[in-house]
C-alpha cells in the first residue's frame, strides 16, 4: 500500500492524533472497541487507520457480479461436456481473467480440477464483489468458509483432515 499522505516531518504528532481521532469516528470506533497501541506512533496509526478506511468504503461500497468481469459471449459449459484438456484450459482462461482484476483462485493443489471449476462457476461466478479494489489489493477465492466438516475440498485439505478426521 502507498504512502496515504501523512509525513512525521511536515505534521505534528497532534495533527495526526487529530486525524486519527476522526478516523475512528468515521469508522465507529471507539476505546472499547479499538484498542490503542500506545507504542505506535501517530503517523503509524494513522497509516493503520486509513488502511482499514479504505477497506471500509470498499466493502461498504457500490457492488458488481463477478460474473461482469468476463467478457461478452465468455461460455461456461457444463462440467460434464469437457475433457480434461478442455477444462484445464477454460480454469486457466479464468484465472487469467481474474488475475486481471486482482483477482485471484487458490485452492488446494490436490483438488481435482473439477471441483474447482464447479466451485467456481456454482458459488463465486454470481457473488457480489466491490466495484474497485484500493490500490494494491487482492481478492483471493479459496473456497473455505472455515467450517471445516462441510467442506467440499475438505478431503484434499490438510486442515480439514487434522480438524475433522473420523468423519
């Protein structure tokens, strides 16, 4: 992330703390929800709070389909229609899309690329993600909501396997 603005040297610390008290304001934070790290410099914390700022606006922000990323006409058949050559082609021609947009598919290795394109085109393809990113962010699609025992990669993911293993 870019420098947001602020410089130790052209500010005063009050200055900043004034900013940063704002900041928490605009992001409804207050004492018992924020706590203050009182070894961290004005000019850090501001930082740290713009940061979160600008992932605030982002998610509280305007909304698009995933699915308006992809070009016109852009066709995902069934999975059950393509060879193995065939799919691993069209997973890599989404990514390549994604990755245009910080966007990014990271699952795990093992995961058969069936159930990656499945996953994709089921459950990510239609979702709401924000109209822009901040500079120098990315969003990653992995599939886990972190509830292991329902997983579908559950079976190829070490975590799933230590957290649910007789199941």
């Amino acid at each position: 992330m870019e420098d947001l603005g602020w410089n130790d040297d052209f500010y005063s610390d009050q200055e900043l703390r004034t900013d940063n008290d704002l900041l928490k304001k605009q992001l409804g934070l207050s004492g018992n929800q924020f706590h203050e790290n009182t070894d961290m410099s004005p000019y850090a914390e501001n930082q740290f709070l713009r940061c979160i700022k600008e992932f605030d606006d982002m998610e509280n922000g305007p909304k698009r389909e995933l699915s308006s990323i992809f070009p016109v006409g852009f066709d995902f058949p069934d999975v059950n229609t393509m060879s193995q050559g065939e799919l691993s082609q069209i997973i890599e021609d989404i990514e390549e899309i994604l990755a245009e947009h910080n966007i990014y598919m990271e699952f795990t290795e093992e995961l058969p690329l069936e159930l990656i394109y499945e996953y994709f085109v089921n459950h990510e393809l239609h979702s709401e993600i924000a109209l822009e990113f901040p500079d120098g962010v990315k969003y990653h699609i992995n599939g886990c909501d972190g509830y292991c025992r329902s997983c579908f990669q559950r079976e190829y993911c070490k975590t799933g396997q230590q957290s649910w293993p007789n199941e």
